[in-house]
C-alpha cells in the first residue's frame, strides 16, 4: 500500500521549477534517463532503433514551439534544469514522452531515419466524465486511470501548485512533469488519454497543454486554449469545469496533431485508447495486437459499468470502476501482462463543483484513494474583472 506523495511549489515561473527541481533531482535524473532510454526502442516507437542524437536532434526542434504557447513554462523548466543539471531539451522530452513518440513514429517527418514502420505501442489509460444528470449527488465527476510504463510507477507525484501569477491547482503527475491530470481553484479539470497518432511532428507536449487548460478560469477559455495548440502528438482530453454563469460543462475532444473533434457530454462519456470519432481514425498509428485488444475491451467495460448505474454515480462508484478486473485480465484495472509492460500506475477523481480531488498511486486494486481540496492561494490578488 502507498501513500501518494504531496509536493507544494509557489511563486514565480522559475521558482516552482527550481522547488521541484531541487526537491525531486535524483528521481527526474532517473525518470529522464528512462524515458531517452525508451525513445530509442523500437518497441515504444513502432520501428527501427533511434539513436541518441537523433532523439535529441528532434526534442530541438519542438523547443521553439514550447517557448511560443508559453513562455512562463519554458521558465518553469529552465528553473528544474538548473536545479537539476539536466539540460531543458531532455527535461521537455521527458515531460512529453507520450506525444514525443508520436514524431518519432512518423514515417514522413525529416530526418536521417524514418523510424514507424510497425505496430506501435500505447498508454492504457480509461477515462470517464460524467454530468450532473448522471449522478446521485448532483455533482459532476472527471476521472480516469492513469496507465504508463511500469517503470514509471515509483515517480508519481501529486503536485499542489500555488504560481505567482494564476490560479492554484493539484495536478496527478510525475517527478518533473508540469502536469497529467488536475484541477484548478475555478474548478476547470482536465483529464487524458494517448492515442496513436500517425502524424507526429515538431509541436507543443501533451503536458504543457494540460498546464495552459489549468491556467483558465472557465471551460470554454480551456477548450479556446486546446483548439488553438500546435501539438506535437496525439492525445483524447476531456475537460469538465464552469462557464461564466458557473453551469458546469464538459467535452470529450479527439486531438491528433493536425486535426480534431469536439464533442459536448450531455450525460456519460469514457473513454479509452482509440479514436471514436470515424473521421479521426484515419490519423491514428496501427497497435500491437494486445493493445488494440485492451483499448476495445475496456471502452466495452466502463461504459457498460456507467450506463448500468446512470442516475446513480457516486464517487465510490467511479472508485470501484478504477478497480474493474474483467476475466480474461484486460481490465480497467490494469496489470502488466506477458511481453506488454504497461499498468495502472495510479488514478485521479475530480469534482469541480466542490473543487475535490481523489487520487491513489499505484493499481487501484491494491491502493486507497486519499481525499484532497483545490484551495485558493491567499497570495492571488482578486480577479479585477
């Protein structure tokens, strides 16, 4: 059993990357490591070996386009490279390993090597948002699994961000990552799936985006925010969080790198590892036969669970979806299988109206879920308008 881990960073761009930084040096170095280390697998790039260089060469050219959608967290990075010793390309390909793969997997992106030539491999994760209507609390709820590498597991973090300038907010991350999932003060959650996409290229990770989303005071301002990105990689987002009026409104989006799909959440929605949207799906890499399996498999599993008892969700019951096992252990619930080393490295729930967060580390099955309160920072001066 784990306790998640809880950091708190404050003040300036710079400052909350220096704190994490200087607090988690030895476990990004590690995490960083890793992560190149797999950015030159054929296994997790769907191709040839990449060297290096060549993984470097590519993290490069995606640093103009990060210092461009925002400067204040290139700072923020700059901040963690100083405090660590890692250079900032490696600290931004780290953070955005997931989208990173998607522009080596692209057989027609320049360069000495032209890597996605077979079969890619994706991150497990299921993701649900379900409305007022849905609910025996009248609350909506934002929530998912979060599945990677099960090398990643022992780096998860529960960030409390409290910047100089913005609002605060707890995001489900990883040792130096921005962020993954989370909410904000004004109750805008964000949640994720990867997808495999096919056209990969130079842009903005995943991670950074989810940042930006959580810097907004309102849904609409978040979706305004994705819909502009030039992204590197391909992701599902789904985002719960008020209008102006406060009325709480989601969106499932389907975001490859050069196109995307909006769609309003009336009631249920899930969500797993592959495009719903038919005209998405042309965008999209081929799987590995166990992938592709498990993204059809789980997307049957939770929404059959949600569906069953619309009208009646609860948090417990959304905590016991995490915790699904089906028979033949292509589960909600995921554990490492033969040859396929993904897991559930843990799970976040998230209600806007009352700005509560659930989170656990680890599988769901084997780990409590410990109860959290986005809270303003007493520091932020009033909103003028």
């Amino acid at each position: 059993m784990h306790a998640i881990r809880v950091l708190t960073v404050s003040g300036s761009p710079y400052a909350l990357g220096y704190s994490h930084g200087q607090a988690c040096a030895q476990a990004i170095g590690e995490l960083t490591e890793e992560r190149l280390r797999l950015c030159c697998d054929p296994f997790w790039i769907g191709g040839q070996q990449a060297s290096l260089d060549e993984v470097l060469a590519v993290g490069r050219a995606c640093l103009a386009h990060h210092a461009e959608f925002s400067p204040e967290l290139m700072e923020e990075m700059q901040g963690m490279a100083d405090a660590t010793g890692i250079g900032v390309n490696e600290l931004v390909i780290m953070n955005g390993f997931t989208d990173f793969v998607d522009i080596l997997a692209n057989p027609m992106r320049p360069g000495p090597h032209r890597v996605g030539t077979l079969p890619g491999d994706v991150f497990d994760c299921t993701a649900f948002l379900v409305t007022a209507p849905a609910t025996a609390t009248g609350l909506g709820y934002l929530g998912q699994t979060w599945d990677m590498h099960a090398s990643a597991t022992p780096y998860v973090l529960m960030l409390d961000v409290r910047p100089e300038q913005g609002p605060a907010l707890l995001t489900f991350t990883v040792t130096g990552c921005v962020g993954m999932i989370g909410m904000n003060e004004h109750g805008v959650a964000v949640g994720i799936n990867n997808l495999l996409g096919a056209q990969g290229r130079p842009g903005v990770h995943w991670v950074y985006v989810i940042r930006h989303l959580l810097a907004q005071r309102t849904v609409g301002a978040a979706l305004a925010v994705l819909q502009k990105a030039h992204l590197a990689g391909a992701h599902n987002y789904l985002l719960l969080g008020p209008e102006p009026d406060g009325t709480l409104r989601g969106y499932n989006i389907e975001h490859m790198a050069t196109r995307f799909a909006v769609t309003p959440v009336d009631e249920l929605a899930v969500h797993t590892n592959h495009c719903l949207i038919a005209a998405m799906g042309d965008a999209e890499r081929p799987r590995k036969a166990v992938s592709q399996a498990s993204t059809l498999a789980r997307q049957q599993q939770a929404s059959q669970f949600l569906a069953e008892r619309s009208g009646q969700i609860t948090v417990d019951t959304l905590m016991s979806l995490t915790r699904l096992h089906a028979g033949d252990g292509l589960s909600v619930c995921a554990h490492v299988q033969p040859g396929y080393d993904v897991e559930s490295s843990g799970a976040c729930i998230m209600a806007p109206a009352s700005r509560e967060l659930w989170a656990l580390w680890g599988n769901p099955c084997q780990n409590p879920y410990e109860h959290f309160v986005v809270e303003p920072d007493a520091r932020q001066l009033p909103d003028p308008h």
